[in-house]
C-alpha cells in the first residue's frame, strides 16, 4: 500500500558466517583444555534441579570479567573482582537459587570460602577461583550445599557436550530453556600456518535484565592463547554489543557477571592486541556474546517474542542508544507488540521522551522492514498483512531519526500476562 523503501539498517558482522567462523558443538567445553559440570547440591528446593555449575581449566590460565553497575552489588561480585584483578583464574563455580546479595560480612565470608573449598578440590589456590550466585536477593547464603556440591562437581568435571549443557541448566533460574553457543575458527600465524581455535560458553538470564550488563550470569572460554590485556579487551568490546544490549525490564541485576577464560590450549605465538590473529579472537567472542544476549532477550521471562529495536540517523552513539532503550523499556510498545498491533505512536511517543532532540518532522519508522511512518506522518499500511507478519518469532523496529549517522540495535522482548505471574510469584 506504500511506496516507500524499508528503512537500511547499518550491517553488523556478528554471525558466524560473516566473520568466518563455524558453528560447532562442545558448549563451554568446545575450548579445548575446558571442562565443566553441573550437580544438584541442595540450593534450591527440588532435589531434581541442577544447582551447582563448575567450570575448570586444566592448569591456571588467562581470566577476564565484567561486573553489575548496581551499587548492590552481590558479594560474589566483589570477591570475583578482587580475584581476577591479576587476569588468571582456575576455575568458576556458580550457583542458582541465592543472589548473596545483600547479606553483608556473612555473605563474602560465604563466597570466599566457596572459592578455597573449590581450590582445596582442584589443587590450585584460592585466589585462582572465582564465584558467581544468582536467585533471591537478601537471604544468607548456606555454605552446607557446597561442602557436597563442589567434590561431586569436580569428580563430574568433564570435557564434553553434556558436561556443559549440565552446567548450562544449573544457572538457570526463571530461564525456560539452557542458552549456549560455541564457534571455530582459524588463527592467523606471523610464522607458519594456520591454527584452529575455539570459542564456547553459556548465559543465564531471563528477568531483571537491563544494562549495563544484562540478572546475567555468563562464562565464555576459548583456547586461544590471548595475553590478559587481549582477553579484557575483547571481552569488553563483546559485553558493549551484546549483553549491554539486552532489556526485559529494565532492571539491573546486583549479581550481573561475565567471565572470560583463555587456556591457550590451540597453542602459536601469543595474541596481544596487535596481534594478526587478534581480530579473529575477538570476533568469535563477539559473535558468541550477540548469539546469548539474543538468547537471553527471547527467553525474557513471559516472553512469546524476540524484539530487536533499530535506531539510526542519530547525531551520536548515545542519543542512538537512549532512544533505542526508550522503545524497548516501553511498556506500552512491548504490549502492543504481545497484542500484534502495529502501533507506531507508542513508538513515537518512547523515542519522544527520553530527551534525545531531533525534529518529529525527519523521524522515518518500521515494522518488520514495513513502512508504517514517514516525516513523522502515518504510511497506510495493509493491517492484515502486519497481522501475519506478527506471528513470527522476531519482531524488527527500525526507527531513522534523520540526524546524523549514528546508530544502534538493542534486543528485549513482549510483555505478557505471563511476565506478572512469574514475578508475582518469584519468592513462593
């Protein structure tokens, strides 16, 4: 019923195949020298679900993390922080069902204790084990669980698929499905041929997500061998586009924590930042970051789409991402997207009150690559045709503001009645 072309949105080379790289199976444990398993160690109520997640290389090795903004911070944040300041870990133990969050002296007694009781069982020292919770916010964490959690969890340790899928499944915690990625690739050599490498990890996630970091608890393991400045900077160019893009709700978990491990295992020259082979590392651990911070949206809790929110024609990365959050933390938009209703106003009206200025009369808007507003003016659209389009798994917004050339993409989900139930009923 239009004349007008889709909207372009700016091309982002976060899939395998446009960097070169190939899906593969493993998990966390694609990257070799990783394994990983996960137990039922009695956090959580029902003895059947998996609770403890513990993921171990070989031999101590280059670590990297990004932590929650939130001034709440958990106490495992603040051991984990304090432990990977000198960029090596050992290992990474996580459990679900209790935040330690709010829970004072008590709470880091609780986590650093965890940590040397995973040392005593690997061998290594305590400062080379970092911790992560999730779950309840402001009940004291019992170290009961991890006096038989972590032996069973280290005599479990295995290199393989459902090791990691068991580890994938025990951070879970409103998640209705486990989220895990894992990529291959080649390493460019200064001297001789190629080397393969890999890629591997998991997220949790499902509420309380809003950046910076998105309640996210995510492990990412490679083999190649990154030195400690390549392995932070990598991880944190990864966390900037993928899950500091994330939004169910707007609420930034006090345990939010991603973590990074490099064995080096591939084996060839040592990847700094000027490295031939750096780029290649970096966009693996790119693409695996966008592949769960998707993940983590389409799971948003209650959710029944994956929404991904295009802003360009900016005047600069923040007014582009101010207003893209806008869209996306809107509850009026994510309803009317629940009930397949082409909206746009509620579009308009979120991009309108964030404070970012541009003039209504150059702000183009599409649904799904269909034109539904031009010069800030309605496009008459085919209703039943948006009806259809609204049935798919993904629904795309792309908002121009005609401003400049900057641009962004964040991912959130619907709001459904489902969204209230489960929150409603989150402590019972």
């Amino acid at each position: 019923m239009t004349d007008f072309a889709p909207l372009a949105v700016p091309a982002v080379p976060d899939t395998p195949e446009a960097c070169g790289l190939t899906p593969c199976e493993g998990g966390v444990c694609a990257a070799a020298g990783i394994r990983a398993a996960g137990v039922s160690a009695g956090f959580r109520r029902n003895p059947a679900r998996l609770d403890l997640a513990l993921v171990a290389a070989d031999e101590p090795c280059v670590a990297a993390a990004t932590f929650t903004t939130n001034r709440f911070c958990a106490a495992p944040v603040t051991v984990s922080r304090a432990h990977v300041a000198d960029g090596r870990a050992r290992a990474i133990v996580l459990n679900s069902g209790n935040a330690n969050a709010a829970t004072g002296e008590p709470g880091l007694a609780c986590a650093e204790r965890a940590c040397a009781h995973v040392a005593a069982e690997l061998g290594c020292a305590a400062e080379d084990v970092l911790v992560a919770s999730t779950g309840v916010i402001g009940v004291q964490l019992p170290f009961a669980p991890y006096e038989a959690g972590v032996p069973a969890a280290v005599a479990s340790l295995a290199a393989t698929p459902a090791a990691a899928h068991d580890a994938a499944c025990a951070v879970m915690t409103t998640d209705t499905v486990p989220k895990e990625v894992s990529v291959a690739g080649e390493l460019p050599q200064r001297e001789g041929a190629a080397r393969a490498f890999h890629v591997g990890g998991f997220v949790k996630g499902s509420g309380m997500i809003q950046p910076n970091m998105a309640t996210m608890l995510a492990v990412l393991a490679t083999d190649a061998p990154l030195t400690p400045e390549a392995a932070h900077e990598a991880l944190l160019a990864a966390v900037r586009v993928s899950f500091n893009k994330v939004t169910v709700d707007s609420d930034t978990s006090t345990n939010d924590s991603a973590f990074l491990l490099a064995t080096g295992a591939a084996g060839g020259e040592k990847i700094d930042c000027s490295h031939p082979a750096y780029p290649a590392v970096a966009a693996a651990i790119r693409v695996a970051a966008v592949d769960l911070a998707r993940k983590i949206a389409a799971d948003g809790e209650g959710a029944s789409k994956l929404v991904t929110v295009n802003v360009t024609g900016a005047a600069s990365d923040a007014d582009a991402d101010a207003v893209a959050r806008s869209i996306a933390n809107s509850p009026l938009v994510k309803t009317a997207i629940f009930g397949h209703d082409a909206n746009w106003g509620r579009v308009a009206a979120a991009a309108g009150k964030c404070g970012v200025p541009f003039d209504q009369a150059s702000v183009d808007i599409d649904f799904m690559g269909v034109p539904v507003c031009r010069a800030g003016l309605t496009v008459p659209m085919d209703e039943e045709d948006m009806l259809r389009r609204f049935e798919a798994p993904e629904i795309a917004i792309t908002v121009s503001l005609g401003m400049g050339e900057a641009a962004t993409r964040v991912w959130t989900c619907d709001l459904t009645h489902d969204y209230v139930t489960i929150n409603g009923d989150y402590r019972t």
